[in-house]
C-alpha cells in the first residue's frame, strides 16, 4: 500500500505543534493548513507536501532512525542542511572502508571557478575528523577521507551546505539528477537573462542612437523605470547566485570569483536606482542597466558552457554496475550428468564457472569461448565501433555485449578483479592525483581577486582626483574586465576536453596530469611479449613426458601474463595445486601432490638453455632441481606493429625495445622491426636500471607495457601506458591504461597530448593576455562597463571553443593512424 496516500495530513494542529517547526527540515511552518506526520508517538508538523515524501520515503525504507540521530549528534539548527542521501543508513552504501578510516566520493554543485574549489577544501578541512579533502573542478568531485565511520557524513553535507553547496553521492541517482537540476536551473537563469538583455538594450540603443531626444523628461523616466523593473527581475533571479556565493565566501573570511562579480552588479544596479530616484538619469545621467544586464548574461553563457563540458565529463565516467549485467547464467552439472541452469549475481561467478550468454546480454567477466559463435560489441571499453567475431578458444572481455548467437563460456577471473573491475578505482586514482600538481594558476586564483579589487580601488582613487564624474563607470569597468573567468578555465577545460578524446579510443588516464607529462617525451620505450607480439602465441613442448602439458597448466592457473593464459587454454585437465606463489619476471612454483615444481626461465628453475623450463624440486640434483620438460612459444609480431611504430618515428620520438625475454628472441624481434636499442634477459629490477640509465642520459622516457613483470617499470617511468589492461599490477601502476590491445593508441595518445600542449598553451596566452591589455584599458577610461562584460565573457568563450577543438584534432589523428 502507498504510504503516501494512506495516511491523510491532519487539518489542523495545535499551537504548540506548529511552534516546534517542521518536523523534516526545520523550517517554519505557513500559516494555514498544517501537514502532519506520525513520528515519535505523535503527529508532528511538516511545512510542505515535499517533507511529508521525504518522511514517508525515509520510514519505507527503514531509515527513520535518521531523525533521531539527527536530534542525537546535531540538533535542531542543522536539520535543514542535511539531505536525505547523509543520514547514516544510506550515506553507508557509498563509503569505502580502509580500516579506521573512510573514503567517499561526491558530486559537486555550485562550483565557478578554482577559488570555489579551494573554499570547499578549506571549510571541509576544519572539521575534526577530515584528513582529506579534495575537489577535482574539471568533474566537479569531491574526494573525502576521515577517520571514522558513516556517522560522520551528516556533519559534512550540513557543511557543505553551509558553504553553498549541493552534493549527492557521486556514483549515485541523486548525483545524476544534481546534474540536471543544475542543467535546467543554469538553463532558466540563462533564458531569462538572455529576454531581459534583449529587452533593456533595445531601450539602450535608441538612448545611444539619440532617438529618445525628443522625450520629455517624464516619458524618458518612464521608460527608465522599464529598464529598472526588468533590470529587478534579473538581479533577483538570473544573478542572484553571484550574490549568494559571494555572501557565503565572505563569511567564511575567503575571496571567490563571486566576490567581485556580486560587487561590479551591486554596484551598477545601486548606482541606477539612485540616479532614477533622484531624477537626475531622466536629466541625462548615464544609468549602467544595460552594462549590468550583458555582464550577467555573458557571465552565464560561460559558466553553462563550462558546466556542460564538466558534466559530459562526469557522465562519461562508467561504473562498474553500469557496465556489468544484474544477473549472470550459470551451468552446473548434477551427480546424474543432467545440465541445470541457475541464475547468480556476476560477483557469485569464480574461475573455472560456465556461463551461457545470448544474444543482447553483458559478459560479467574476463572469460574464454567453449562454445558458439558471436559478434561482440566493445566500443564502451575500446573506442572500437566494429562489431568484434568470436569463436572457440577466444578471450571476451568483461563488459562486452553479445550482438547475436549464443556463447557458452568459461570464466577467467572473478567479475571483482577483472580489467573492467579496476576501472571505478583507476577513475578515483586519476581525480585524487589531482591533489599536489593543481595548476599555478588555480593555485593564484583566490590571491588574483584581492588584487583585482585593488586595481579597482586605486583606480578610482585616481579619478575622483581627476575628474569625479567619471570614476564610477571606470571603477565599475575595471572590475568587470579583470575577472580572470578565462585563466581559471584555462587548464581544466583543455584537460577535460583531451581526457574526453583519448576515451574514445578507449584510454584512460590514470593520473589527471599525465597527458601534460606526456607531450615533451623523447623516447618510447616498448615490451615485447603481449606489447609488440601477440599476447599468446603457439606452445610447443620441445622434451618432456605428455604429462607436462597438465603441471604446467596447474602452475599458472589464475596467473595474469600472456604466457599462462597460453598455458591455460590447453585441453588437459589441471591436478589441484597448493602453495602457489608467482616470481616476478622468473616463473610459477607451486606444490601438487606433495612435489613442489617450477615454471619459468630456465634459471628460476635450476636448468640451461633457453625456452620455458618445467622441473622439480630433487635434493640429490646439484641445483636442487630436475628438469621435467621444455616448452617454447612462437611468437608472431602484432599486425598493427610496423604502422604504429613509423607513426611515432614521424612523431620525432625515438625507440627502443626493453624485454624480459631471451636476448634470442629479443634481437630478431628487433631486427624485424628495425629497431637499434634493445635489451634482452631484463628483470624487473634490471628494467628499472635500464630506465633510469636513459633518464640521466637526458631522455624523457614513455614506458608501454601489459603484464605483471612490466608493473615496477610502469610505476618506475616518467610516464606509463598499460596495453590491454588485463593485469591488475600494471593498471595501478601505470599513468594511463588502454582497453584497446592496439599499439596505434601509443602515438593517438601522444599526438593528443601534444595538441593538448599547444591548445593550452595558446590559451593561457590568450586569456593571460586579454587580461594585461584589458585592465589598462579600463583604468584609463578607454572601455565602457558594458563593452569590458562583452571583452571579459567572449576571452571565456574563446578558451572554451579553443579547447574543444581537440575533439577536431583526435578525429584527424584517428583517420591517420585507423585509415581502414
């Protein structure tokens, strides 16, 4: 039964009830019909229909103790500042747990610009409990950390609140209609503005064009009251944010760009009112309503324009529950051999489970092909738009959709540690990098707006010594056109707008400076296996008993690396294994039926030559082990190889190939390729060397990798790029991950983080130039205040536009390199 419409509001209510406030959010209850609730034994007043929901939606789902921990922990002032989303119950569905510590992520609305951001931080930061506080203005996310649990989040929405902000949970429905309120609302304030400016400068212009001359000064009052009502309407609508934001940082003691923004409307609009109440603009004083107008409606165009790239962004951020199905179909076997069906959670799905996907449903892990044919559909991990053939013995990923046929699988890994689980935690790492390299000039913001003010005031400190008349509507000028808008979009709109075009092509970035690391590299340093080879190639056991084929298969089961998952897809059945441990760069070893055995180089396992060795463990053998058998992989070169690598030679970058495997096989690969610099038989620890040798030989080195022994080198480079994004290891450490196995993202990347070096450099030049040859304009009375809000929104403007031509630039780049 709906709650809601079972129980009526009471029609009256006592005095006393009514005294109390609402029951909900604290607020004054209207006179008139009172609306209760039953809460506490007692039928308590709420102020609108819209608290009454919040009440009932709370109390259907088992949350109403969140009114009395509210009145517990924060008493009746902070009832209004605490959404629903903050009490406790439901805060605890969105924190992450790290022992006595705890993390969460919110969405952010009512941020301008990078003093907005830094106001957030700081006023979080005063609480007891917070250690972490960090905002990431491209997304508009917050980034928390304090030690204890959930009970703590409803003093930080009312602190949020306090400041000026909406927040919601960022991987949830509250922070998608956030969005979208703040769409709508921003597309209101704009539309409203846009009709009021329309209106006041068709006024202004016959006054500019001297048409109104023949009025009489009562018909030009007249239609200077117009003016004033219309100029009324946006002031408290359109603009009202400005002055809001600007009340809210002033008594948190900071400077934002509201600040001065809120002063340079206040102003204009004051001054009007008192020339038009005092007759003396009906005598020929200038009123500045239409400067006031085309500031506010410029000043908004921007900011919409810079929320909308700020939201495309935060939306194109998947999560892992967008990306996998509800449900998964598992196959089971009875006792009888009689195949049944069961529906499970894809988190329920282990390694070695069989799975049966039709056609239109998700694959919820990494798994391979048993059975059927399909087309896959990828371009939500890869960029690709091709549909993808598979067939038996082929590798799905997690996440690809089934376009027809039915496939019958085997999973891999569980759908908690697949390449598409790590994608959640490479996003948030990517926006909490962010914290220690903001940009210099978000960093001046703040101190910029104390300067701006001061300019503003010296300015008509000098001409009030000059010539009085005219040191209002200079000081008003100079104002308006020193607001850095266009330096503070600067780096956040590049940035967002170069993520945006690597994404699609399926990268991601896991640190958000990485692109500007990337640009000025000189050297490309690749791994061979999985990187410039296939990532499986053909097995072949060169000695050794049948039997092997099933060791070798045990001792790598689980193992993310090309080679074991070659080892994996052989048909023999694996005997359990027990004590298994993975050597990084070595091999496998692990204990079946009481005899421990080796995988992995011949050194790791106690024998000569080359190939892969299997032995093991025997006390009477001089290096404790014997040889079982040796297996060797034929390697075939990516296709895609001999392209990619002349894109980066025509990038200016030079090359070199750093292995883990046989100096053999390294040198003919490198022959192959026509490669100069090589190095063979490379432990992790030796690929670390090797690249710090480059870097005190000058070389800014760009690292590509995919598998686990490539994790210390990802993390040990200047700059990284996992390939393929099947190894965990190699996610977290890398700075950028493709979930595209294709050596042509390697130069994409590049050349979009080059492009993005030259739009941002371009922009910061333009908006810091705009600003030194606008503010002496304006100081020396050459610029009108409404010319100068014309001047301050279109540098905006161009910044943005400018920024968003990387799109242009990633779709030359990829009809370059993907010509078919």
């Amino acid at each position: 039964m709906n709650t809601l419409s079972a129980t009526a509001p009471s029609e009256t209510s006592p005095p006393s009830a009514v005294a109390e406030g609402c029951y909900h959010c604290g607020l004054p209850i209207p006179p008139g019909e009172v609306l209760t609730v039953p809460a506490e034994g007692d039928a308590k007043p709420v102020c609108c229909h819209g608290c009454e929901a919040a009440y009932y939606w709370l109390k259907d789902q088992g949350l109403d103790r969140y009114y009395a921990l509210r009145e517990a922990g924060l008493g009746h002032a902070a009832k209004a500042e605490v959404p629903a989303w903050a009490s406790p119950e439901v805060a605890a569905r969105y924190i992450t747990k790290d022992g006595e510590n705890a993390e969460l992520v919110l969405a952010l609305s009512g941020l301008r610009c990078a003093a907005c951001a830094w106001l957030a931080e700081k006023g979080l930061a005063t609480l007891p409990a917070v250690q972490h506080a960090q905002v990431q203005l491209a997304t508009e996310r917050l980034h928390l950390r304090w030690s204890g649990d959930e009970s703590a989040v409803p003093a930080i929405a009312e602190r949020l609140s306090a400041l000026g902000f909406e927040a919601a949970p960022a991987r949830s429905e509250a922070a998608a209609e956030l969005r979208r309120r703040e769409h709508r609302k921003g597309l209101a304030r704009l539309g409203i503005a846009a009709l009021v400016t329309m209106q006041i400068m068709m006024l202004s212009l016959a006054d500019y064009l001297d048409l109104l001359s023949d009025l009489t000064p009562a018909y030009r009052q007249l239609l200077l009251w117009a003016q004033a009502v219309l100029a009324t309407v946006l002031v408290t609508t359109s603009a009202a944010p400005f002055f809001q934001g600007a009340w809210r940082a002033l008594k948190q003691k900071q400077l934002t760009m509201d600040v001065p923004v809120a002063l340079a409307l206040g102003l204009a609009y004051g001054a009007s009112i008192v020339l038009l109440a005092t007759g003396k603009a009906a005598q020929g004083a200038h009123v500045y309503f239409d400067s006031l107008v085309m500031f506010t409606f410029f000043l908004l165009a921007g900011r919409y324009a810079e929320a909308r790239l700020r939201h495309q962004f935060a939306e194109s951020d998947p999560t892992l529950e967008d990306l996998l199905p509800l449900t998964a179909l598992r196959l089971r076997s009875n006792e009888a051999g009689e195949e049944r069906r069961e529906t499970v959670h894809p988190m329920d799905l282990s390694p070695g489970d069989r799975i049966l996907v039709s056609a239109g449903q998700t694959v919820p892990c990494e798994a391979q092909v048993l059975e059927g044919l399909a087309a896959l559909r990828l371009d939500h991990l890869t960029g690709e738009a091709a549909p993808e053939p598979c067939g038996p013995g082929a590798a799905v990923p997690a996440g690809a959709t089934v376009l027809d046929g039915v496939l019958t699988l085997t999973v891999r890994q569980p759908a908690s540690e697949g390449s598409l689980a790590a994608l959640p935690t490479l996003l948030a790492r990517a926006r909490k990098s962010q914290a220690g390299e903001t940009p210099l000039l978000d960093r001046i913001a703040r101190h910029f707006f104390a300067f701006q003010l001061l300019i503003a005031l010296g300015a008509g400190v000098l001409w009030l010594a000059l010539a009085p008349e005219r040191a209002f509507e200079i000081v008003l000028a100079t104002l308006i056109i020193a607001c850095p808008c266009a330096l503070s979009l600067a780096t956040p709109a590049a940035r967002t707008t170069g993520a945006l075009a690597l994404r699609q092509q399926g990268l991601r970035l896991g640190r958000s400076d990485s692109l500007e690391r990337l640009a000025p590299i000189t050297l490309v340093v690749l791994d061979k296996t999985g990187t410039l080879t296939e990532p499986t190639g053909t097995l072949s056991c060169l000695e050794g008993p049948a039997s092997a084929w099933a060791l070798a298969k045990a001792l790598e089961r689980d193992i993310d690396h090309p080679l074991a998952r070659a080892f994996q897809a052989r048909p023999e059945a694996a005997p359990a294994v027990s004590a298994q441990r993975v050597v990084v760069g070595e091999g496998a070893e692990g204990c079946i039926d009481g005899i421990t055995y080796r995988l992995g180089r011949p050194r790791f396992a106690g024998a000569e030559g080359t190939g892969v060795v299997l032995s093991k463990a025997d006390p009477q053998s001089p290096s404790g082990w014997t040889l079982l058998a040796r297996f060797q992989s034929q390697e075939t070169l990516r296709p895609e190889a001999p392209e990619a690598l002349a894109a980066l030679h025509a990038q200016g970058v030079k090359l070199a190939l750093l292995s883990g495997d046989h100096s053999d096989r390294v040198a003919a690969v490198a022959a192959e390729l026509g490669l100069e610099r090589w190095e063979g038989d490379a432990t992790p620890e030796a690929k670390l060397d090797a690249l710090a040798r480059l870097r005190a030989e000058g070389e800014r080195v760009l690292y590509v990798g995919d598998g686990l022994n490539d994790a210390p080198a990802l993390g040990g480079a200047e700059v990284s790029l996992a390939l393929g994004a099947e190894s965990r290891f190699a996610q977290d450490a890398a700075d950028m991950v493709s979930f595209r196995r294709d050596l042509r993202t390697v130069p994409y990347a590049l050349g979009i983080a080059r492009c993005l070096r030259r739009r941002l450099h371009r922009n910061l030049l333009w908006a810091a130039g705009y600003n030194v040859a606008a503010v002496p304009l304006a100081v020396t009375g050459l610029v009108t205040p409404w010319l100068a809000a014309l001047g301050m929104t279109l540098s905006s403007l161009i910044v943005l536009v400018h920024a968003q031509r990387l799109a242009r630039d990633g779709a030359q780049l990829r009809g370059a390199l993907w010509k078919a």
